[in-house]
C-alpha cells in the first residue's frame, strides 16, 4: 500500500473517532514480508503503525494528542516524514447510505374454511354445470329390485342440496328430500311389475324408471297416504288377536322386513319425508301370502288421531290397495276431523280394504 493511501486511510479513521475535526495525520510504512510464524520476529519484515491527531484549538494553535496502536512487537525502519493534509471535506469521501428497501409484506393467508369457499366460487363461475363439490349437475335416477316387492330408488342431484324431492308411484305419492350433496335414497314398497316411477324436482326436472319386480306375487300389499300432518295410522290384525297383543301389526310394532320376506308375519313401513313443504306422507303394510291361514284373516284398518295440531283440519288421503288380481285399487279419502274437545280420541276409517285371506282356488 502506497504512503498516500496509508495517509488517506489513517485521515478517515481519525474522522471517524475525533468526529471530522481533523487536521493532520501522521503515520509510518516499512516495506516487508511479513513475520514468521510460532518463531522470533522477522526483523526484516515488520511493521509498526502510529497515529498523532492534531485538533485545532484557537486560531491556528495546535495540540498534538499521540496514539500508538498495540506495543512495538517488531524492528521497524525509519518513519517516513510526515506529509502535510490540509483539513478540507474534500479529502475524505464517505460512501452515500444506500437506500433503505422497501418493506416486502405478503398477503396474510386465508383461513382454510374461506379459501376453500373462494375456490368453489371459481368452480361455479368458470363452469356453472358443476356443483359446490365439483360434481355435474346432471340429474340421475336409478332404480332396481330388492327382496320384499321394494324398489331402491337412488336420486342425484348435486346442483339441488336439500331439494323437495316428489315419487310417482301407482297412485302413491310421497315427498323425499335430498341431502347436502344432492343425494336421496328410498325403498319404496312396488305395486306392479313392472313398477313404473317418476321422479320431480324443483327446478323442473323429472325422470322415469322402469323395474321388474320378481317377487310381487308373494305378497299382499295396502297403503294410506295423507298429505301435510295428519298422520294417520294403518292396522292389520288378524282375528283372534287382541289390539296391541303379539301378532297386531302398526306405528307401534311394525314387524320386521325379514319376517316378511321369509313369510312368517307381516311389516309396516313408515314412508315419505316431513321436513319440505307440503309433505306427502304414507304407512305402508306387506303381508306374505304363506303366513295367511283359513282360520284367521287379517282385518285391515285405519285411524284418524285427532290432536291439538289436526282437530277440525280437513284431511285428503287415499287409499291404495293391490288387489290378488294384480290391479291397484286406488280410493280418495276426503273428510274433516273432528273439532278440538275431541282432541285424544281416534277418528275409525273401516272397510276401506278387503280383508287378507288365503286365496281361493
């Protein structure tokens, strides 16, 4: 390193330390190597450096402060004499500050919940045939046969979630409702073979299926449908049988679908759903022809419940039975319940359906 640079160099430390009153600095350079390592100095090679710091004080006067930087650990060369600096800012360029950067921020992240929500919104507006799940909005309706004279009816509708679902079926009709998917399901007891449906929803769309039922000649089949919530009520007892007792089938003891698939005793089912407007809902008995016997016939019979919430209300119902001659018997029920002191009592309806007996040859 040159003596000017050393002279420049030792000016700026001493700005820097004596806060830019500087006049004069004075320093020493002896050309070497260097020393040797883990050995005695290499007096051929050694470097001491000294700083004095003049500070200006009065006019012109100088105090000479000296400052020597670590003990002399080596043989050093004359000193070279001192070069006079003039104080002036222009000896000493510091570099500019550079430019503080700019702040980076990031967008805060979105909760889970709302980007997934923002996302679906994207789905539905890029494609609007596509539900919140991705799924088409195709409408689909399946139908197939399952032991016991039942269709399992499978509906998807995944652009109509918690839609009013409506099911055609000889003259039953009854209300389903889809979940949050667009998904129903039902078993819905057959009347014919084949069994012709028809599926309604909202928006318009209907659908139809056709289904062999292989198993229809097996049983005897009634029905009672009621709209809004009447709730009526279907019996079948065989005579002999006490209300109540063992063998009485209703809401209370429906039997089991399996008893009457293997032919020992009859099932009721409760079909329909109440939770969409103007529910249409029905009770449902299935009798196996091989668990009927000459001696006791079954007798078939409906009750009205009248209570706080139906006394006095008109009731439109029907009727629905499936004659051994494979016709369906389909017979409106229209009439008025009786008024509010009658609430707790039960309103009769018989002779609505022949009884069940064995057939005749």
């Amino acid at each position: 390193m040159s003596v000017a640079k050393m002279i420049m160099r030792g000016l700026s430390l001493a700005m820097l330390a004596g806060g830019g009153a500087v006049v004069a600095v004075q320093g020493g350079l002896m050309a070497g190597g260097g020393n040797t390592r883990g050995g005695a100095p290499d007096t051929s090679a050694a470097t001491l450096f000294s700083a004095s710091t003049a500070e200006t004080a009065g006019s012109g006067a100088q105090v000479t402060r000296a400052a020597t930087v670590g003990p002399a650990l080596f043989t050093t060369a004359p000193v070279a004499p001192a070069l006079p600096v003039t104080s002036s800012a222009s000896l000493v360029s510091l570099p500019d500050a550079e430019p503080a950067a700019a702040p980076v921020t990031t967008a805060p992240d979105l909760p889970a919940a709302l980007a997934d929500a923002v996302i679906r919104a994207v789905v539905r507006d890029t494609d609007p045939e596509v539900s919140d799940f991705g799924l088409p909005c195709d409408v689909t309706v399946s139908a197939s046969a399952l032991p016991g004279a039942l269709i399992a009816v499978d509906v998807m509708a995944p652009c109509q979630p918690e839609a009013r679902v409506l099911i055609e079926h000889s003259g039953l009709t009854l209300t389903g409702r889809t979940d949050a998917m667009g998904l129903m399901v039902m078993d819905l007891p057959a009347f014919q073979s084949p069994a012709y449906l028809t599926v309604r929803l909202p928006e318009g769309d209907s659908r139809n299926a056709l289904v062999h039922i292989p198993d229809l000649d097996a049983f005897d089949r009634v029905a009672v449908q009621w709209e809004e919530d009447r709730q009526l009520m279907l019996h079948a007892i065989p005579e002999g049988t006490a209300f109540g007792a063992p063998g009485h089938i209703w809401q209370e003891a429906p039997g089991s679908l399996d008893d009457a698939v293997t032919g020992r005793s009859g099932v009721l089912m409760n079909l329909g759903s109440a939770e969409v407007d103007t529910p249409m809902l029905a009770q449902v008995i299935t009798y196996p022809r091989r668990a009927l016997t000459e001696a006791a016939p079954v007798a078939l019979s409906v009750d009205a419940p009248i209570t706080d919430t139906t006394c006095g209300k008109p009731v439109e119902a029907r009727a629905i039975e499936l004659a051994r001659s494979g016709e369906v018997e389909v017979v409106p029920l229209n009439l008025t319940l009786p008024g509010c002191d009658a609430v707790g009592d039960y309103l009769v309806l018989q002779n609505l359906f022949a009884d069940l007996t064995v057939a005749q040859n």
